[in-house]
C-alpha cells in the first residue's frame, strides 16, 4: 500500500476548509474515520439495529454476532489470554474511570496510595483524584525530565507497601515520546503493585501485546483508531476483574435479581450494564484490521516515516521550541509539540486554520505537563498514515505565514 | 469630535470589516486592532480580572466616570486582543444601561462568530457576557433596598449630605434652591453609594434644564462617599406650588397667601 491508496479510505479528507484543500493534523485527538467502518455502522443501523443478547429473533442474532466477533478481533488484536478480559466501554476514559471506581471500591483503602505520571492526561489523572478524595487515599506523581523523558529510575523508590496502582500512559499525548511501560510493569511488579496502562495513543502507533506488557489493565478509544467514536476498550486481567465490584448496574450485567440481593453476570457481562453501542462497536473490527496491515507493512511504514522526518526537520527551526525530545526515531510517535516564540498558540492555530490546516492547540488536557513547562499552551501537530508531504509543505508553508503575521 | 452613537459606532465595525474579503486580511486587521489598544499595566492583571471560557488569556476592567463606563483590557492572544480592543472600542464611554441592554448583534454580522474556532467562539461570548456584566453592575440600582439597620446606619449622614448637596443648585429663575422649590421628587441612595436622583422643573419649558440637571450631578458627585450619581427629568406629576417647602415659602414671601 502507498499512502495515496490510504488516502482513499478516508472519505473526509477529500473536503476542502475556507477554499483549501484540508490538511487534517490533529490526528490524535481524533483520527479520520475510515470508509469500512463508516459503511459497517451504517449497515448495521440499516439492517442489524437490535438489541443484543437477549433476544432470540433473526436481527438480535446478526447484532450479537457482529458484536461479539468484534470481542474476539481486540482479544486477538492486543493479543489478551481470553475474551472475558476484554470489555467494551465508551472509550479510554471510560475504561480508566472503569478501573478507579470497580478496583477502588474493592482495593483501595484510607491511606493507600496510587501513582501517576506527570505526562498524564486529564482522563488518566481525574478519575484516581476522585478515586482519592473518596477513599481518603494518596495521589502521588512520578515526574519527568526536561526532554520530557519519565523519571522511570524514580519509580522504585515513589513505590510504597500501601501503592495499589500505578497508572501511568504508554504514550503521552503531548510529548509523544513511547514510555518504557514494559520496564514500568517490571517495576511494580517486583513490588506486587498492579499497573493500568493508558494506551489511547499508544494503540495507534505501536500497538500492544498485553501479556508480553504484563500490564494489568490497558485501555483504549475507537475514534483515535479510524473507529467509530463513543467506542472504547477495557482489557483488565481476569484476576482482577472477576474480583472487581461492577461499575454501572442494570441491563445484560446481572445474574439473577432479587430484592434480597442480586448476582452479576460473569465476565466481561458483569461491566457491560445496559444497552452498548451496538451500530458502532463493530467499527473496531474494520479499524484493526487496517492499523494491522499498516504496522506489518514496511514500504508504507517507509514512506511514512519519511513524512516525519520532513516534519520533524522542518520543526528543528531557531524559533520554535519542541517538547518531548526524542532519543531516536523509534522512541517518538509522529506528534510534534511545540511553541514559537513571540507568536500564541491559539493565533497561530486559528490563522492555519484559515489556511486549511487543523491542528490543535491549548493544553491538550495535559495542564499539569503545562505548568511544568512553564507554558499556557502548546501547538501540536499529529499525523496518521494518510498524511503527505505535500499536507507538510502546506503546513510549514503556512505555519510560515502565521508567524510572519504575528512575530 | 462628538462621540459616534452605539448604532453609528458598531455600524463603522461592520463596514470596516466589509472591506476585507478574506480571512486572512481580517485577521492582519485585528492585529492591528490589538497592537495598538491601550497598554493594560502587567500588575493589574489580576485573577479577578480574567475572563473564564478562553483559551487565551483575556484581562477586563472597567471604571464608571461621570456616569460613563470606561473599559480596558488585554490578552496574551494578539488576534484575542484585537477582538477586545474592537469590543471595547465601541462600548467604552457609554452609559451602563445602554450597554447593559444592547444585543451584541453586529458580532454576528460581521461573522465572527460562526468563523471562529469553537473555543474562541466561546471566549467571544465570555467578553461579551463580561461587559455586560460590568455594565450591569454599573447600572445605578434604583428601586429600594433592603436596609440593614447598620446600612440604614451608614447611609442616613450621606443623605444629609446630598441634600445639603442639592440646595445648593439654585433654579436660574427664582432664589430658591432646587430642593426647598420642591423639584425633587425623588432620591435614593443605594449600598454601593450611588445616588440616583428623579426630578422636575417648574414648567417644562425651562430653557436652563440641561445646565440643572448637570448642576446637581455634579454637586452630588462630589458629595464625599458618593461613588456615581444619575439624574432622570420628569414632569409626571407637574410641578405646583403645593410643592415648596416652608422655607420657600417664607422665602418668595408666600404664607400669607395661603394662610
């Protein structure tokens, strides 16, 4: 495949935006979403749109199938021991609120501890702060370096007989650099202490093998993966799970009811309360089955890692200012952060903008990692495999053109 | 240079920005705006300043002179900041009431809005709700309190004051003050210290009216502890002689008339 040929999988990007062909960079806060799954949820909205589970008629039986066959592509996908690992939520913070409440209530208790990172975004901060004030427990933080690098070398020492979590991202969304979290899982796990992985940009560019990682629980968004959105996936380890108290009650998640005390579904039933996104779930199933042909194909990989590298070049310029610096290549996803000096992040991006380019700007639900900079927002600009180094030239050509307008 | 009206002033925006075609132009054109709006000093711009809903940081203050509401502003956004030098350029000098109760609607034709990102489209609405709610606030509170005994207190010198204030505004016609004439009809003095005043002349032909109401607003306003002052003109109910005062009588000598 070339990326022209991908190109042609993303129907949005043929539009133009203020008489401009669409640059899209803003890719991982949601990717473009590809023809398949557009066509599949509209199929099943067209001629599966039933309840599953539960009824035995013709509509309900193809709606489950397809529903449940999705289960089996992520088991596969993230290479999970069992189906019953993996649950369907409505994206990573769900997953993530998911793990704070269920294994809160059941493990955390006045005085213990959970750690996160400082690179962490908000979705993977807010729920262990709540987690937190609820349980009178202790949100601790492992900082980064200057280059934007996990202190990992902290980590043992911040690890105490009273941590039960440590959640840390395998990719942060403003830095992009790829965290050490097998390293990570080793660590805590050395001190029985369980680790949640944040993998909503992770899954995109590097993938996951959940039992290679060792990780305890991993979560992910299907609209940053060419899927649907309000799709998402929680992969916990069935030790913890089945232990877990449920997070929502009502729908297909019970056992047997009884006024006098009711049973759960086993898993993954048991964290699935009520009616799931049947029409888009599915979607899961056509987006994995592209980023698989993406990571396996080398000449595509080639072509795009070219685009990087001509981005990133093109952003090493004496007035701009990169965050999360690289060691090489292969330690970096294709998302670069960056302020130019003398020029606000929302004027540079709200004049690209006029000029076809989308990219994003602000704090990215990073605030913390803001503040540690020093900065009140950032630009960042992320790709996905459909972007080309022509969208780079209009890019540079017009980020060139903003600052010339405002320095 | 008389000031533009409301209408004339937000009328000049939209054929200002009528000229530019492309968004691009507006934008050079706001950052003009901005590079030249007034400087705003650094330790004043403070957290109770801030406008919450941007993504930029915006600084509003106003000040209320003479019964006009002056407001300054700034952002470390340079198109932000022309978007409020625009804003204020044309509210600034005018009466509370009149901002209060404006629609804000030329934002809308001159496309701003809709052509905005979507956080800036609500940082837009941020600075408007702002200088409405500064100009709300500055609207002189007319219509009576609730009065602590300590307000009750607190205000009964400064009624005093402002009478004595009044009486010294004489009606060009006649030797008596304005307040023992009975043109006062009404005077409240809210908690803010703001004195609202409703008055009348004796007949509303009065060629001098401009230079009276002017007169009292002005001795009102230097009433010490009196923070603004507004003076309304009404002829309902039509002045008479019942009105004067015992005083006034005395004075034009009308006792015996009556009595």
């Amino acid at each position: 495949m070339t990326i022209n040929d991908i190109r042609g999988m993303f129907p949005a990007l043929q539009q133009q935006v203020y008489g401009h062909p669409l640059v899209y960079f803003d890719n991982a806060a949601t990717s473009q979403r590809l023809v398949n799954a557009i066509r599949r949820m509209d199929g099943l909205a067209l001629g599966a749109n039933a309840n599953i589970h539960r009824a035995v008629h013709k509509l309900a039986s193809d709606a489950t199938e397809e529903y449940e066959s999705t289960r089996d592509a992520v088991r596969d996908f993230i290479n999970a021991g069992s189906r019953e690992e993996i649950v369907f939520t409505s994206g990573t913070t769900a997953s993530i609120n998911l793990v704070a409440y269920s294994f809160g209530e059941t493990f955390v208790h006045e005085g213990d501890e959970i750690i996160v990172t400082e690179e962490e975004h908000h979705s993977n901060i807010i729920p262990w702060q709540l987690l937190c004030e609820r349980k009178k427990a202790v949100l601790k933080v492992l900082g980064i370096d200057d280059e934007g690098h996990l202190k990992v070398d902290d980590l043992k020492s911040l690890i105490s007989p009273r941590t039960k979590l440590v959640a840390v991202t395998q990719v942060s969304n403003v830095l992009g650099i790829i965290n050490p979290v097998k390293d990570i899982v080793n660590i805590c796990h050395s001190a029985s202490c369980p680790v949640l992985i944040d993998g909503a940009q992770g899954i995109v560019h590097v993938g996951a093998d959940v039992q290679d990682l060792d990780c305890d629980f991993y979560a992910f968004s299907g609209h940053k993966l060419y899927a649907a959105t309000g799709t998402g996936v929680l992969y916990g380890k069935k030790k913890w799970l089945e232990q877990m108290v449920p997070f929502m009650g009502g729908g297909e998640m019970i056992g047997s009811v009884k006024f006098s005390g009711s049973t759960y579904a086993p898993l993954p039933g048991k964290f699935e309360a009520g009616t799931q996104n049947i029409n888009a779930v599915p979607t899961l199933k056509d987006s994995i089955s592209f980023v698989r042909q993406i990571l396996e194909d080398d000449r595509l990989l080639k072509e795009t890692a070219a685009v990087e590298e001509y981005l990133y070049s093109a952003l090493k310029s004496k007035n701009i200012r990169l965050f999360g610096v690289p060691r090489g290549t292969e330690t970096k996803i294709p998302l670069f952060s960056f302020v130019v000096e003398g020029a606000h992040h929302e004027d540079l991006a709200l004049i690209l903008d006029k000029m076809g380019v989308a990219v994003r700007s602000g704090q990215m639900c990073a605030e913390p990692l803001m503040d540690r900079f020093g900065v009140t927002g950032m630009i960042r600009v992320s790709l996905a495999p459909y972007n080309t180094m022509e969208e780079v030239e209009s890019f540079v050509k017009a980020l060139e053109k903003a600052i010339s307008m405002l320095v | 240079m008389k000031m533009k009206t409301l209408e004339e002033a937000k009328q000049a925006v939209v054929e200002d920005f009528s000229m530019y075609d492309e968004w691009l132009d507006k934008y050079e054109y706001l950052i003009e705006l901005g590079k030249n709006l007034d400087v705003y000093p650094e330790e004043e711009k403070t957290e109770d300043k801030l406008i919450k809903g941007c993504q930029s940081r915006v600084w509003l203050d106003s000040k209320l002179e003479d019964g006009k509401l002056w407001f300054r502003a700034d952002s470390d956004a340079i198109i932000t900041k022309g978007i409020i030098s625009l804003l204020i350029g044309v509210y600034s000098g005018r009466e509370p009431k009149e901002i209060a109760e404006d629609d804000f609607g030329f934002i809308e034709q001159i496309g701003l809005k809709e052509n905005l990102s979507p956080t800036r489209a609500n940082g837009l609405v941020s600075m408007i709700d702002k200088i409405r709610e500064l100009a709300r606030e500055s609207v002189i509170e007319k219509e009576p309190e609730v009065l602590t005994a300590d307000d009750a207190k607190e205000l009964a010198p400064l009624y005093d004051n402002v009478v004595l204030a009044i009486k010294q505004v004489y009606d060009p016609e006649i030797p008596v003050n304005v307040y023992d004439l009975g043109l006062i009809y009404e005077l409240v003095i809210n908690k803010k210290h703001e004195a609202y005043i409703k008055m009348t002349f004796t007949a509303p032909t009065c060629p001098m009216a401009d230079e009276v109401l002017a007169d009292v607003k002005k001795s009102v306003s230097d009433v010490p502890g009196i923070t603004g002052c507004e003076v309304e003109l009404t002829f309902e109910p039509p002045w008479d002689q019942s009105m004067l005062s015992d005083e006034a009588r005395l004075e034009l000598g009308l006792d015996d008339i009556d009595k």
